[in-house]
C-alpha cells in the first residue's frame, strides 16, 4: 500500500508501517502533489485536505485522521470519489487535559488581568483575589473529561487545582459511591 503520511506521527509507528508498505512524509510539495501516488493519507490538524487534493489522487481510498474532528477534510468530495474518511479519535485527549488544567488555574488566579496590570506597572494582589468559588461540574463521559479527572487526582497540580477550584464536590460523590463518576 502507497501510504502519505501528511502530518508527522510517531517514529515508531513510521517504522512499523515502513516495514510493510510503501511509506512517503510530505516534504515541501503541495499537498495535491505530494497525494497524487497515494491509496492512504495520514494527516493530523493543520493540513487541509481539499476537494482538488482528493480528485486529483486518482488511487486514494482511505484518508485517516489522527484527531477528533475532520472539518480540515472535504469529507462530500472524499465520499463522492469513493474515499472512506476514518477518525482516530482520543490521542489528543492528554494534551487537551493538560491545557483545561492552565485554563482553569488561569481563570482561578486571574492570570491574564495580572499579566496586563504588570505590564501597566501594578501590582494589585488583593484585587487578583483567590479562587472562585463557584464550580462546575465535570461530566466525565468521553476520553478528555476522563483523563482530566484522572491528572486531577495525581501529583501537586491535583493539590493545587483541589484547594483552588473545590474539586471535593467530586470526592463526595465518590464517596456516595456515585460509580457513573468513576476516576
């Protein structure tokens, strides 16, 4: 199989697929080029696929996307030329809990009205204030809410995040033996 991989991926998996198939990255041609030989593409975000890319590979037949969504893909000009568009959802889900983590703690600590009053030459520490003390509630029902529970409960961020954003609503719950908040 002639396999393009659009987006960089695991080395690893580069070399597993290497092994068994006829493996190309992208270098510096355009896509509709660089797609042109190719029965498979593997792209990430950040890479559009378009119409014109997927009628001019003549050989295409699976264009795999490594991420959740596929609006960086024409999916009516892959389905019209006969390419099944497959997702591979849930590897992004570590780095997208990590950021929920810097954006919580951001909004906890007003780190942007601090970061402007700075630059401005102030320093109000009690107008910044704590933690707002109303939280919400995570629903923990796909693979991001659930890995950022699980990083919740690890490590110092856990502590932190514990004592400035109430998560001991959670706890309770746990310990009501709630088992559809499972952590």
């Amino acid at each position: 199989m002639k396999i393009l991989l659009a987006s960089p991926i695991d080395p690893a998996a580069v070399e597993r697929l290497a092994r068994a198939h006829d493996v190309r990255g992208r270098d510096d041609t355009d896509l509709r080029t660089a797609v042109a030989d190719r029965e498979v593409v593997v792209l990430r975000s950040g890479i559009q696929l378009t119409g014109d890319a997927i009628a001019a590979a003549q050989d295409l037949r699976l264009v795999l996307r490594a991420g959740s969504g596929v609006d960086n893909i024409d999916v009516a000009e892959a389905r019209r030329c006969g390419v099944r568009v497959i997702r591979v959802p849930g590897m992004s889900a570590p780095p997208v809990a990590e950021f929920t983590f810097a954006l919580l703690l951001s909004l906890a600590r007003k780190v942007t009205l601090a970061d402007r009053l700075i630059r401005e030459g102030h320093w109000p520490k009690p107008a910044l204030g704590g933690p707002h003390r109303n939280c919400r509630q995570i629903q923990p029902r796909s693979p991001i809410p659930m890995r950022f529970l699980r990083t919740a409960r690890q490590g110092r961020e856990a502590r932190f995040l514990r004592a400035y954003a109430q998560v001991q609503t959670y706890q309770r719950m746990l310990q009501k033996g709630r088992s559809d908040i499972e952590i």
